[in-house]
C-alpha cells in the first residue's frame, strides 16, 4: 500500500510513483459557481411521460397539433387517458395529452412534476395493466455536460474517457460536492495555488518526533514538512527516498480548485478538504491513525479541541499487513456511527486484499486499481473484500497513464508547487471518497451502508480483466443518480407474502428490488422472465454489514442454477445464460443466513 505502519515504508514508490508532470503554474482566483444543486433538482424531476401504444401508428412529427394516433379511436384515447388518471390521482397530480410524437408514441403533461423514480413506478404501472403499452418511461430533462478550463484537464483521463475513466463529466451536472468535509488522513498537505481556498481546519496527530519531522508533537497545524529518509533509516537495507507529498496529491484528486484555468480539476470541487496528518518519515502509527479516525468524523480525542467541521467522508490511502487490528475497526466503528464513511486503499502488493489492513476490515469501501484500459493495475491488490475498483494508473509504458494531481516539487523540504502523475491504490481510492463527497452533497441523509450499495450497485462492467476486483470500475454520474433516486434502474417494493416459488412476486426486469428480511424464518421469491439469449445478473446487497443474505437462482422445479453464499456484508451475485430459443422462468431467491433488514436485489441482462 501507499505506507506502511511504524518502521516500514517498502511500499511508498510502487503506490505513487515518481514522476514529476512540471512546474507551478500560477493560479487563477475564480469564483466556485455551484450548479450542481440547481441542475440536480431540475434533472431528478419531470412533468411528462412517454408511453407508446402498440397500434398507434407514426405521424408526422411537424404536426404538432395531433392528439390521437391514427387507427386509435378518440373514445380508445380518452380511456387511456382515464387509466393515466386515475394512477395519478393517487399522487395528487392529473395528466392531459400533450402530443404524439414522430415515432406514434403519446406524450402525457403532468400538472405537477414527480421525480423521476416516481414516474418510473407510474410508467411500469399503466405497462403491467395495459398489454397494449409497448414501453412507458419519465420524459427526462437533459442539459449541457460541464467541462472544466482547467489547463491539465485533457491530461486527466481517468475522470473523463469513457473507456478507464470515471465518467465525471456527467456526474458534476448533478452534484460538485457543496457542503461535504473530506477527511484526508495521510501525510498533511502543502498549501497549494490549486488547493486555495479548498482546506478546512485539520490537525496533526503524530505524536512521536522522529515521526513527525516538525519538532513537535501532536498539534493543530497539519502541513506536510516532508517525508524524505536517509538510507537504512527506516530499517536496515531500507533505500534512501525523496518525500513523497502524498497526501497532497490526494487532495487534489478529491478537490483539487476547478474551472479556474489552472492545472487540475478535482472531483468534488465544492467540497472541501479537511487534512489529518498521521504519516511522517516511516510511515505513522495505528494509534494516531485511530485518533486521527475518530477526531475527524467528530468524536472525542483526548487533549484535542472539538474539530468545528466533521467530516462525512474519510479517505485513507494507507494501510499495512496482517489481520485487521481491534484498534483500527473501533474507529472505523466509530466512524461510522457518526454517519461517515470510511474509504480505504485495498493495496499495491498483487496479493489477496485479506492481508491487507485496514482494508480487510469490516464497514469499509475497498479499492482496488485499474490502468488506462480497465483492466486491474499490475499492483493492485484483489479478492472478495474489494469493494470496487478505481483509476489508479500504470505508468511503466507511459507517465501519462499515472494519475495526475497537485504536488510540490521539493525533494527533501518544501519547494514550489507542481503537479506530478502518480500510480497506485492510494490514487484509486480518492477517486471514490471524492464521488462520495459528490453523493453525500446531493443526498445529506445518507447513510455509510447506503452510499456503499450506491457505489456497488451502480459501478459499471470492467472493460478489461479485472477478477476478484468487485462490483466494477466507478462510475461518478451512475453513482450520485443511485443514491438520489434520479436515475437507472426502476425500483419496485417486494410484495408478502413471496416465501415460495407459487407465491413469487413477479418482476419486469431489469429492476432494483427493494426487500427485506423481516424475521428469522423469511424467505423471498422473485419471478422472472428471461428472453432467449440473454443473460440474468442478480446482484445482492446487504443494508446492514451485519447481515448475511444469500443469494440463488432456481428453475421452476426448484433446482438451483447459480447461488452465491458470501460473508456478512460483502455483496452476492450469480448469473445464468438462457442459450435457448425461446423464454425461459427463473426464481430468484433472496435466503437468510444470519440477520434481519433490509436489502437491494438488483435483476438485469
């Protein structure tokens, strides 16, 4: 991983790299303007919805005065907006038909908007209830993608590029962070043109001198004085290395200053970092690190002030080896009690991320590293804890597929600022704590176990190989559109009672089903159809970490076709190819192994 604890720092040029991209550039000061709340309103919501007859023909598209399709009856037209109605009146709101559109299909104008996972619910209605309805779906707003001017923007591929990067350019019209505290517990920040006005009040909590370089203990100034060792002063045969900057280079990545014609574009520009120092020359302790956990989110620290700005997002690109320590998941625990989520490099030693701490430990996102392609980092660590996976960089055939981010371009002590492409799951993992930051802003509410069914359920398919290395490769916009409802999969509610294949409720996937395990002796079904060469996904998330629901697809007889039975709180999924030439009924089951609540089945080919 990017550090090692107490006398070992083995791992600090594998996690992030050495490549300087060049010198400062002069910041230019631009107001933040915050769109992301307006544009998040107007795209989670709609007034219209499309529903498309199956005996409605095709008009003219430039006759906007059609109000009936041809071979539909005017009283055939009527009724069916009766239908519409009467689902809406439920709702307080009631529809007229707009016009039809050039493909046949009807436009319905509400008198009121509804959001979009609402209209979704009353598009899947009217289809369940009409066999006449070949598609229903909310008319939904789009608007321009917003694009920073930032000078290195086009060197920044792992936000933009469809095939590696996150995807950011979408997600930034619907969130850029506003009001979220990013806790950076690393090695302290050097202020920065491109980190201006970006940094709340942190602290440093290395309490050891030799560690921290500074010639104090623990004290409320969290600036990085360097990291850089002589020779075997790290251990015996342990080399020389320059400082590192690292938790710099973090930074930017979350929240680096944006559209101000300057170097980098952070992710979650309207956020603000919140440096915790913890890891000086050899690394850092456990014991400051769990201070440094607890003090963040706003616990209480012995001898330290209140910190007056908590954060709801943790980012730790650190870790070391061996089983996850008592110390470590209590602050975790900690934490996350206070409602903050805890975002963890899973390890730069192409091992099993079990060995890897505090990545193997309970409540946490872990991150593994992808390259330019997709596909998982030469380094990455992997496994069944992995979480998802994120642009790390290989720069072995090129600094340009590192990930670059602010720095500072002192070896030893502090110089000019810079900008520098790193490579390593401690690039990775900022990459999602600044797309929580972006889910956190946009929703307030939720909870560390939601934004973590949020990212598993919206990261999308590895475009390369990438095995053992989770739900998939973030993706920034899908992500913010999970958590608030606004977009994706429709959601439908399981239905008691569905213990058993005949009384299975029936899903018109793909669909996220929203369930729950409400007692020791529950069990549910789910019935779906799969047309002839298409493939089902089940994919089984947990809303507590402390659950353990298993997961199992089934034919009509109640063999088993695919299951899944993993470990409390890590995700479930099974798959089953239909190579047949007509339709085939599957059963999903959702079964109780440990545990009560709720969960997400998410059901799609």
């Amino acid at each position: 991983m990017s550090f090692a604890f107490a006398n070992k720092r083995t791992l600090l040029a594998l996690a992030c790299g050495l490549l300087t991209a060049g010198a400062s550039q002069a910041g230019v000061s631009n107001s933040q303007v915050d769109a992301g709340v307006a544009s998040l309103v107007r795209a989670s919501s709609t007034d219209r919805l499309i529903v498309s007859y199956r005996d409605a023909s095709q008009v003219d598209a430039q006759d906007a005065t059609v109000l009936r399709a041809v071979g539909i009856t005017a009283n055939a037209l009527e009724a069916r907006l009766n239908a519409v109605n009467s689902t809406l009146a439920l709702r307080g709101a009631k529809a007229r038909v707009l016009r039809q559109m050039g493909t046949g299909a009807h436009i319905y104008k509400l008198d009121k908007a509804l959001s979009h996972g609402e209209m979704q619910s009353l598009a899947n209605q009217l289809k369940a209830a009409d066999p006449n309805i070949a598609y229903a779906e909310p008319d939904r707003k789009m608007y321009p993608m917003f694009t920073p001017n930032d000078t290195s923007y086009s060197s920044q591929w792992d936000l933009y590029e469809t095939t590696g990067g996150i995807r950011a350019p979408a997600a930034w019209d619907l969130s850029t962070g506003s009001g979220v505290v990013v806790a950076v517990i690393d090695t302290g920040y050097r202020p920065h043109a491109d980190l201006s006005g970006q940094i709340v009040a942190g602290y440093d909590m290395i309490n050891d001198t030799a560690v921290s370089n500074d010639g104090s203990a623990r004290d409320s100034d969290p600036s990085d004085p360097g990291d850089w060792v002589a020779a075997g002063e790290c251990g015996t045969g342990e080399p020389a290395s320059n400082s590192s900057w690292h938790g710099t280079h973090v930074a930017g990545t979350i929240a680096a200053k944006t559209n101000n014609a300057t170097g980098v574009a952070g992710i979650a520009f309207n956020a603000k970092v919140q440096p915790v120092r913890v890891l000086g020359k050899c690394g850092g302790y456990t014991s400051d690190i769990a201070d440094g956990m607890v003090w963040a989110s706003g616990g209480s620290v012995s001898g330290l002030p209140t910190n007056a700005t908590p954060a709801k997002v943790i980012n730790m690109s650190l870790g070391g080896g061996g089983a996850c320590d008592t110390t470590s998941q209590n602050a975790i625990n900690s934490a996350r009690s206070r409602g903050t989520s805890v975002i963890v490099a899973a390890g730069n030693e192409n091992q099993n991320a079990s060995n890897s701490n505090p990545a193997n430990c309970s409540g946490v996102v872990a991150v593994a590293a992808t390259d330019r392609n997709g596909a998982r980092a030469y380094y990455s660590n992997y496994g069944s804890i992995v979480t998802l996976a994120a642009p790390g960089g290989d720069v072995r055939s090129s600094s340009s597929n590192g990930i670059l981010s602010t720095l500072n371009a002192g070896t030893k002590a502090p110089g000019s600022d810079s900008y520098a492409y790193y490579q390593g799951t401690s690039m990775a993992t900022p990459h999602v704590a600044g797309v929580v930051a972006l889910m956190m802003s946009a929703k307030p509410t939720a909870t560390p176990d939601q934004i973590k069914a949020a990212l598993i359920s919206s990261a999308r398919a590895f475009p390369g190989s990438c095995s053992q290395c989770g739900a998939g490769i973030l993706d920034a916009a899908a992500a913010v559109a999970a958590i608030t409802g606004t977009g994706g999969l429709p959601t439908v509610n399981e239905t008691e009672s569905n213990g058993s294949i005949s009384a299975a409720n029936t899903v018109s996937a793909p669909a996220n089903v929203a369930g729950t395990i409400s007692s020791t002796s529950d069990t549910d079904y789910f019935k779906v159809t799969l047309p002839a060469g298409k493939t089902l996904s089940a994919t089984l998330t947990m809303g507590s970490s402390s659950n353990d629901f298993d997961l199992y697809v089934k034919n009509s007889s109640g063999t088993t076709l695919a299951k899944s039975e993993k470990a409390a709180g890590q995700v479930d999924s099974a798959s089953y190819a239909n190579g047949g030439s007509g339709s085939v009924t599957l059963y999903v089951q959702v079964l109780r192994y440990s545990g009560t609540g709720a969960y997400t089945l998410k059901l799609q080919w």
